[in-house]
C-alpha cells in the first residue's frame, strides 16, 4: 500500500529513484511520504562476500535520498530477526545516530550489550567505539538510522577483516586488513 | 522518569550537559537512552524577538547533541496546540528532515499546505523551497528532526524581516533584511 501526500514538490527526481513510481507524470517527487511506502533499497548491501551474505536479513528504506538529501543519510530499517544492522564497525568521521521504533535490538558497543527498545536512541560519534545493532527477538525490529557524509571518510571492523575508506566518488572501497582489494 | 540503559560509554560529557544528572559519578554519558529522558534544550530558540516569544510552544530535546555528535543534530521536538517548528525558512547549504512521531502537524511549503501524521517524513534539501511545521490541532504534535551543520549556511525568511548567517564559531547571526543587527 502506497499512501502520497496530496501535493508535491517541484524538482528532478533523484537518480536513484528514476523509473520508480514514486514520482508523478511531471517528475514531481511527493514533499512529504509515509516512510514505509519508500521502497528498500535495491542492492541490500555494499559489502563484498562474504559480508554481503550477512547483511540478508536487514531492509533499508532511504528516506533521506527520496528527497535529494546529500549531507546526511536517514534510511528506514527494519532488522528480522537473527539480523544485524551491519559489521562491528566505527568510523573515523561521521557521526551516527539510531531511533528504535518498534522491536527490541540489542547495541553492541564494545564489550557491552544494551537492550533497547521503542523510544529509545543512540548516537555513536566519529572516532568513538565501534557498534553493531543485532536482533536476537522473535519479531523485527525497526529503527531511523542517520548518518553524515563527511569526505574523508573511513570506516575500521574490529571483528572482521575489513577495511574500508570513502573514495571521493561517494562509494566506498573495501580491503582486506593486510591491504588486499577484495 | 528518567530510564538510563545499564550501560555507559566512557568519554567526556558534553559542556552542554554540565551540571545536569544525565551522566555518572565518572562523568559518563549513557550508551544508549529513552529519547524523552533527555532534558529539554534550555533557551527555547535563538531567534532575536518578536520571533523568540513565538516559539514558547515547541519543546526540543537534543537528542544528537546529548551523545556529542556535531556533523548533525537530531532533535526530539514538541508541538504544542498553536507552536511552529520555526519560522517559514530554508537553508543555503544546511540539508532537514523531520520524521513524525506523534499528531497531525502541518507542512507548510512554499504556497502548499499538506496533513502530516505518526510515521510520515519529509526532506528538506539545501536550497529547496522554504517550509515549516505548524499544529493547528488541539494535541501535541511530536517529531524527529535531523540537520546538518554544512559551514557557511545561511537561512532566509520569506515571510518575516530576518535573515540568518552560520559564524564561523556555530552560531547564528540574524540581521533584518536591509542589514541592520537584531
């Protein structure tokens, strides 16, 4: 079920949205939308196998790319459950910060672990300790996730062997610890 | 009520929260909080008046700011029956989004008027066309905000004499339209 708002905003639609349905016959995007009427994101995953694999139960809902947002992205996620929002990982300058709205994630950060719960939040700046969200219910979880893009951009896994750095291009490179492209 | 998740990231408080109770004897934040639990922001706006005393009805908790993040804000924002999230405004480089959580707020964009309500969002692109919320509902509309912090942002008014520029040190600098300082 897709509910628009009545009336839309007048601008290109986004790349990444084209030949979508969510724009009118004009091009029109709609200047406000149910969140949950944002399609998921098409490739669930940027991370090369055998992460990739991992990330299969995590559905991601680019809220902020719907609008052209380019400083920062808000994305819709809903983890099922055995899911995690993505590797252990920090990065070394953007800031991030999650919103649960419904289910019960646990935060991994560090050595600890932290239930969370609907109404509850978190925010993990640049440079701090490295986190994951992971589902261990019985039913999905659901949570806002918001991050910034600032240049430079690098993101450590203290788990995996991983490695990986944001290009100029906006995409990120991945590597093996020792260097290795995969 | 103030619920703290169990556990705490070590790091230092931000100046912000000095002297409040949202840290421990260590002086550390919690990982993780109830979003409500967070104490409202203390200056209600920094708009010069007559706009200050318009904004007595809307209630912000720093949600980002609370976790030391500084590339964005993210705010858990009150409405009150009568309260605008600001005045009608854009952004020259700062890119906004609102989620709402709870009511039925009014966008107002450009000449357009459109009925939000709980789980629908809007994007606000650096540039775009100037918008605002307002409740014109007898309940409290509640709802996230997220906003860059993009150096050298500049916010115009269409509708009031004010013009804002973003100092070099974070703050805002509101002149009138023919340039003389508030």
């Amino acid at each position: 079920m897709v509910k628009l708002a009545v009336a839309c905003q007048i601008g290109a639609p986004s790349p990444l949205l084209k030949g979508r349905v969510m724009t009118d016959s004009l091009g029109r995007r709609p200047a406000a939308i149910e969140a949950a009427a944002v399609p998921p994101r098409v490739k669930p995953s940027n991370y090369p196998e055998p992460f990739f694999s991992r990330m299969s139960l995590r559905e991601k809902r680019q809220l902020g790319e719907f609008f052209g947002l380019t400083n920062f992205g808000v994305n819709l996620t809903r983890l099922a459950p055995g899911g995690e929002s993505a590797l252990k990982h920090r990065h070394s300058r953007q800031d991030e910060f999650v919103f649960i709205l419904a289910g019960e994630p646990t935060l991994v950060l560090g050595d600890e672990e932290i239930a969370l719960s609907a109404g509850m939040c978190a925010g993990f700046p640049a440079g701090g300790v490295a986190h994951h969200l992971v589902n261990r219910t019985d039913r999905d979880a659901l949570y806002l996730e918001v991050g910034d893009r600032s240049a430079g951009d690098a993101a450590s896994y203290p788990v995996d062997d991983l490695v990986a750095a944001l290009g100029p291009d906006g995409r990120w490179l991945f590597s093996h610890k020792d260097g290795r492209p995969y």
